[in-house]
C-alpha cells in the first residue's frame, strides 16, 4: 500500500497534565517510529507529501484557531516561559458562549478542551505536516483509485474546528474526509476505530450530511473525552442520522468491535457514501497502556477484511495506539487486506 509518511512528527513531543502530574505525553515520536519501521519490513511503498493546501485547512478549521496555534508558542515564550509548555489551565465551564480573552493565557482555555495535552516549538510544524499526510494519501486515492495510508503523528480526531485536546491538534480524518468531498464524491463516510470516541470528528461535521461520522469506542461514561460518544448525539439538523455512536464497554473484545463495524457498514451502505476514511486507532489493543479492550494483533487484519471488500476509494488515517513495541504490527495487520 501507499505510506504516506514524513520526519517532521519528532519535532513535537508535548508534557500532558496526567492524574495530577506533569509527564512527558504517552503520545510519543517513537510510536510514528515503530509503525515506519514495520510497514518498511512488510515492504509498504513510502512517498513523502505535497505542500499542505491552507484553503483545506480553512474549510476544516476556523481561521482564529489556525492563526493562534501557529502563533501561541512564541506568544507562550514572549508571555510566559521557554521552558514550560504552553497549556490551558482555565476553561470557559458552563458559558456557551465566552468572549475570547485577548491573553495567551486565556486563550489557552478558550482553544484546548482539556490539559491532557500542551504546546511545545515544534506543534504547530508537526501538526501541520501531519495534516498534509492526510491530505496527500486523499489525493492519491483520488488520482489512484487505490487506498493509501497517512503515518499521521500527531493524531487529529479529538481536535475539532477551534479546539486542541486528546492529543490532537489539527483534524486529520476530517481533513481527508473533506479534501475527499472537494474531489467530487457526494457523500464521504468516516468510521472511526480508535478506543476513544471522535468527537472532534463528531462536531466537525455534526450538521452536515454529507459526511457521515460513525463511531466506536469505549463508553464516555468510563472513558475520556468524557462529555461525548453517546449513542443519543445522531446530529443536527440537516446533519440529523449522519452521526452514529457505538460506544462499547469496558473490556469489549473482537467479537464485540466486530459487531459494532457492521452496524457501521450497515449505515455507510444506506446513507450511499461513495468514499471512506477510516479513522485508525490502534489503541484496543489488548496491551495499550490507556485503553481496556482485548484485541490481538489478528483481530486486526480481521476488522479491516470487511473494510477492504466494501472496494470504496479509501484513505486511512493513523490516530492513536500507545502500546509502542507492537503498535507496527497491529498497523500492519490491518492494511493486509486492503493489499489482497
Ligand atoms: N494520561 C488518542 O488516542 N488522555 N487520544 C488520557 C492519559 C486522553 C487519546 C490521559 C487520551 C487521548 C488520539
Ligand atoms: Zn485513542
């Protein structure tokens, strides 16, 4: 398959405010750094990406939160500190509608859904690159007619259009769910295999029905983001049946996730999508340090088989897995059938 794929990712290495401690983030550079290596053994054809399209971005994110993560590390250094991360620590809670305060500490907040992730020099370059990942592996499958494969680091689909959060900075799944639509297809679907639920996704695109989100993940009840992924949130509006939340409990194992990806293929099929991306996180592995589902490195080459047979232009999209030493080869495992 074609890996899309760039260095730029080790410049971004954040500290995230975990149970009570500062610690440097289980979202590490050594994760980007066993899937490459993997998917160059299983002899996995590399291309580097185009330019990011700015006009792309715009359609995904809003133009004040563009401009404050390209500018907030410097505006963090001439405020605060070189030496600390740049991190919420006040949240508009309960205020829909917050004016944005002028102060990069407050905006901080204004722009982060939690503290479970920070700012560093090198974020917005490395969330920038990895957005381009996505949109390359978007274009190619495009061009192709072939799927392809975005090593995105960091992961996208906690961020939505004016937030960070989760380990998520720039929306990578949504940004090649809608570089997909751009290129003509009418209706793009987006299922999301990450143990955490997408709500940067979710809310992204919560009244369009144009791209539908489906979901599976751990229960929110349990689980972070905490106030989203219930199977209630179906969308808004015009959006209202293109959303669908599959949260699973604690514990689900294969035949559980199995279950659920019908369901989901179930509703690609009647909403008519004619383009998917898949949204890969591997961190239902049995051994991730965050997550609590039982999958084997197998039950990964079994999710995608459907996956595969449903022969859509597909991209997928790297998200999360923390379980570092096998993380290659679960990633491995479910592009195997997309080669077949
Ligand atoms: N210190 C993704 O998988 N933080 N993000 C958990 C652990 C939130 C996960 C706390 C987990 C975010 C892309
Ligand atoms: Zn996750």
């Amino acid at each position: 398959m074609r890996v899309f794929a760039s260095d730029q990712h080790r410049l971004h290495h954040a500290p995230e405010l975990h149970l009570g401690r500062l610690e440097l983030s289980t979202e590490c550079p050594q994760r980007a750094e066993q899937i490459r290596e993997a998917l160059e053994q299983y002899g996995h054809q590399f291309a580097a990406p185009d330019a990011l399209d700015h006009d792309l971005l715009g359609r995904v994110h809003a133009a004040d939160y563009l401009e404050f993560l390209a500018t907030a590390w410097t505006r963090w250094c001439d405020a605060v500190s070189a030496d600390a991360p740049a991190m919420g620590i006040f949240w508009p809670a309960g205020q829909r509608d917050a004016l944005r305060p002028d102060n990069i500490v407050g905006q901080l907040g204004y722009y982060s859904l939690g503290a479970d992730c920070s700012i560093v020099a090198g974020t917005w370059l490395a969330a920038s690159a990895s957005a381009a990942l996505a949109q390359s592996a978007a274009d190619f499958v495009v061009a192709e007619q072939k799927p392809a494969y975005a090593l995105c680091r960091p992961p996208g689909h906690h961020a939505s259009a004016s937030q960070f959060g989760g380990y998520c900075y720039l929306n990578n799944s949504a940004l090649a769910a809608q570089r997909l639509r751009d290129s003509g297809y009418a209706r793009v679907a987006i299922i999301d295999l990450d143990y955490h639920h997408g709500n940067g996704t979710q809310s992204i695109f919560f009244a369009r029905d144009d791209v539908l989100c489906v979901s599976i993940h751990a229960d929110p009840r349990d689980e972070f983001p905490w106030f989203w992924g219930h199977a209630s949130e179906r969308g808004d509006g015009a959006g209202h049946g293109y959303n669908l939340n599959l949260p699973l409990p604690t514990g689900a194992g294969a035949e559980q996730v199995q279950a659920a990806l019908g369901s989901a293929i179930g509703a690609l099929q009647r909403a008519g999508c004619e383009a998917l991306v898949i949204a890969l996180g591997v961190d239902t592995y049995v051994d991730d340090p965050l997550g609590t589902f039982t999958l084997t490195t197998d039950d990964y080459r079994h999710l995608a088989t459907p996956l595969a047979a449903l022969a859509l232009p597909t991209v997928i999209v790297q998200e999360g897995g923390y379980a570092v030493g096998p993380i290659g080869d679960n990633v491995a495992a479910f592009l195997s059938p997309f080669d077949a």
